[in-house]
C-alpha cells in the first residue's frame, strides 16, 4: 500500500454563516459567531486521505505563527507527517468563508505562506500518489508533477482554483479532477488532460467516461458544501494508493463527498 503525499495550500479559515450569501456591493450580517477552523484545499485533502486509511505527507508551509503552529500540532494529531516550510514575516494563509442557510458558500483566500510551498516530493515511490492542487504557485505544482512522473509516482491533480497548466503537466495527471465550473474553463481553453474526472456534486461523478451516481442528501441535512470536494480528492487518492480500481475508487470518494457536506467546516472536528 504506497502513501499519498499531499502538496498543498493550509489556512485558516474564517466562517460566517449567513442567511444568504451577499451580493455585488451588499452587506449582510452573519447569524452566529465568527468560527475558526482549519482550512486549506491542501489540509482539507490529506486529512480526508488519512480519514481514508492512507499514509499521508503533508507538504506545503505556514507563517511563523500561532496558527501555523496549531495547524502543524493538529496535523500530527491526526496520522499526518507534515513536512512544512516556515514563512517568517509572513502570515498562515488565511479564507474568508461565508456558509449560507441552504449550505451553499462564497470564498475568498489570502495566500500568505501558502506562496512558500515547495516542490519536496523527491522521495515518492512507484507506490505512492502525489496530490496537488492549486492554491499553492503552480510552477511548484508543475515542477512536482514532473518529478513524480520520473519518480513513476501516480499523480491526481485538481485544478481548484482553476488556472491554465501546462501541456506536460496535463499529460501526466492520472486523473485530473475539476467540478463541472472548473470542466467549462478547461474546455474553453482548448487544452486536452490525458485522464479527466469531472464531479458534478449531488450527481456523482465520472472518470473518462467510467460514471458512479451521486449518494442523496436531504436538503435538510445538508449543512455546508466546504471542503466536500477535497474530502472526495483525499479519499479518491487514498484508495488509489491501497490499489482500488478507478471505479471502487470513484465510488468511495462520491460518498466521502456526500458525507462531507453534512456537518459544518472543511474537515472532521475543524476547530483550530
Ligand atoms: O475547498 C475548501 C477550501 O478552500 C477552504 O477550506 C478554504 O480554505 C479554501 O482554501
């Protein structure tokens, strides 16, 4: 069973819920106190590997900080090695999450440290999966992928936030994974992945074609959509790294997905 070494953003994640989320130009108060929970596509994705059974590294780098320090305790609380650069003078990366009443969110995210990430990925195996995404510079993430690919790592990216990759790097990504959004962008930039997998939230999700269907929420469970989409990378990686197929696979990341958006925050027990 190969390890998954997770390359990635941590922050801070600062969540107001609202009734419902504002508009261009509009205030709206938030309906209970200010939350701080951990946060971060990076971390948010190797905890859910590790929820999954896998051995994780956590690669990527937090400020010289309080909270970089509670996120680096917190990581290895949880049966994650975090190999971490420190950003002096500069702050953990920090979101700006509003949570509305139907679960839906709005994100904005101070990079901080997370600029400061690294391309340490020169001890992956055969075995193992490298999993990035984008919040990190995309030329460490490029310069990761390419050298999994020498290592003969597998490689699951996905291009969340969505920005343009270069050809190589599309052509290494088994798979890449990007929501139906991020899918149009691909698209319409013309660019063409080797492997693709599309999520389509409450509808599942399909892998070059190979479709599990979505697992149901009642609306009335559903309490926040953060991070279920890094609960289903983590988890897709995790079990490609024990040697699933692509559709066992798929389908414990689908449900891993569904499970996510029905408690409060990005992770398991988020508070930071
Ligand atoms: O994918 C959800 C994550 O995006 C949040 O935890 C927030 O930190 C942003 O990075």
């Amino acid at each position: 069973m190969g390890r998954v070494l997770v390359l990635g953003s941590l922050n801070v994640d600062l969540v107001a819920r609202v009734e419902r989320l504002p508009g261009p130009g509009e205030t709206v108060s938030a309906i209970a106190p200010i939350q701080r929970l951990a946060g971060g596509k990076g971390g948010n994705q190797a905890l859910a590997a590790a929820s999954a059974g896998a051995r994780v590294v956590m690669i990527g780098a937090v400020g010289d900080d309080e909270p970089g320090r509670a996120y680096t305790v917190r990581l290895s609380g949880r049966g994650v090695f975090p190999r971490l650069a420190i950003a002096f003078g500069v702050p953990t990366g920090t979101a700006y999450v509003w949570v509305d009443e139907t679960g839906e969110n709005s994100i904005v995210v101070a990079p901080g440290a997370n600029a400061h990430a690294r391309a340490e990925v020169a001890d992956l195996t055969p075995e193992d999966v490298l999993l990035c995404q984008l919040e990190v510079p995309v030329d460490v993430v490029a310069q990761a992928v390419r050298t999994a690919a020498r290592l003969g790592a597998r490689v699951v990216l996905n291009a969340a936030p969505y920005a343009a990759l270069p050809d190589d790097v599309l052509a290494i990504a088994d798979p890449l994974v990007v929501n139906e959004h991020e899918a149009g962008l691909l698209a319409d930039s013309g660019a063409v992945p080797r492997s693709l997998l599309v999520t389509f939230g409450a509808a599942g999700a399909s892998w070059d074609g190979e479709r599990v269907d979505g697992i149901p929420v009642p609306a009335d469970e559903v309490r926040d959509s953060t991070g279920a989409g890094d609960a289903f990378c983590g988890t897709l990686a995790a079990r490609l790294a024990a040697g699933d197929d692509r559709r066992a696979a798929l389908a414990w990341a689908v449900r891993a997905g569904a499970d996510a958006v029905r408690r409060e925050g990005a992770q398991v027990d988020p508070a930071l």
